[in-house]
C-alpha cells in the first residue's frame, strides 16, 4: 500500500496509518491478531523470574520499612471492610488494599522514590515467590506443576536469586530470615485472605 502520493502524505494514509496503530499494528507487533502469541511471550517474560537489578543493602532496609507499612495498610483496610455499614464504604476499604494505594505508601515508608521502591519489592517477592513454590521457604503459595507453563516449569528449575546480579544476590540471601517473614504476613494478608 502507498501512503504518498507525488511525494505527500494523503488523508487515506492517515487513516491507515491510524487503523494500523489501533488494531495494534505498530513496529515490534505482530498484526495478524494473534493475541494468544502475544499473552503468551508476557507470560514467559514473567516466568523468567526477576531481571538482573541490583539491590543494595539500603534498600533492603527500605523494603522492611515499606513493606511493613503495607502491611499496616492492608490490614487497616480489612478493618475498615469488616466494620463498613454500606456496600460504597466496603468497596472503598477495600480499594485502600489495592497495591496502587499500598506501593506509594510503602515507598514513603522506605525513604525510596515510588519506581525504585516497586522494583526492589517486585525483585525480592519474585525471588521469594520462586523460593515458596520450589519447597525451599515454608511460605502460604503452592503450585501445582503439572498445569504450570513450560517457562514457569523451567523457573522453577533454576536456583531463585540467578538473575540477580551475585552481590544483590549475597545481600539478599543475608537478609533472608528478617525479610521472609515479612513477605509471608504480606502475602497472607493479601493473597490468601488471611
């Protein structure tokens, strides 16, 4: 298909340049509608554990600190959800569970900007998720391997902290027995309804 005609940029190319961009089809896209294809490379990505993102010492100290203040919130919501008088009151305590509201609150807690704060928590409850489910943490997640993706299968495999660079790895593995229970009382509160 043309989009220029003697040189120029032409309406019936806008248009489809514009239906192009909304049925997905941009650079790095696949627009032969596959989302099937495309669902499953995120899930593979996800599966592939953390990336290799440095952690320090101090924002491990951080996480503690966050963490706990999600906690404190998470809990606080279930309060208020237990105690609402109307379905609009539930609904709000609830939403104060959600970890948009959480994260923001837990990075304040950390001294960490909110992205840096994410990415240290994702990282450590990547590491830890794949701990649990390997048998290797007496943590509240279970797996049932046999309806499991092949990426996640192959994670599983893997020793948990490999894509950590080796000093976040060593920082981390040495913060394990103050940071585990942490992450278990987190996970309790919020996947598992505790």
């Amino acid at each position: 298909m043309a989009f220029a005609h003697s040189g120029r940029f032409t309406p019936a190319a806008a248009g489809a340049v514009l239906a192009l961009v909304s049925a997905g089809c941009i650079v790095g896209v696949s627009c032969d509608g596959n989302k099937a294809e495309r669902g499953e490379a995120a899930e593979q990505r996800r599966a592939a554990g953390p990336a290799a993102f440095a952690l320090t010492s101090s924002d491990l100290d951080g996480y503690a600190r966050g963490i706990r203040r999600e906690i404190e919130a998470v809990r606080s919501a279930q309060q208020r959800s237990a105690t609402a008088a109307t379905p609009q009151e539930r609904g709000e305590a609830m939403q104060a569970s959600y970890e948009t509201t959480t994260i923001p609150q837990g990075a304040e807690a950390a001294g960490l900007p909110v992205e840096r704060y994410r990415e240290v928590r994702k990282t450590v409850h990547q590491v830890f998720q794949t701990l649990d489910f390997q048998g290797k943490i007496d943590g509240p997640l279970s797996m049932d391997l046999s309806r499991a993706s092949e990426a996640t299968k192959e994670r599983l495999a893997k020793d948990a902290f490999a894509a950590l660079p080796a000093e976040s790895a060593a920082t981390l593995r040495a913060r394990m027995g103050e940071l585990v229970p942490l992450w278990i009382e987190y996970v309790t509160l919020t996947a598992v309804a505790g």
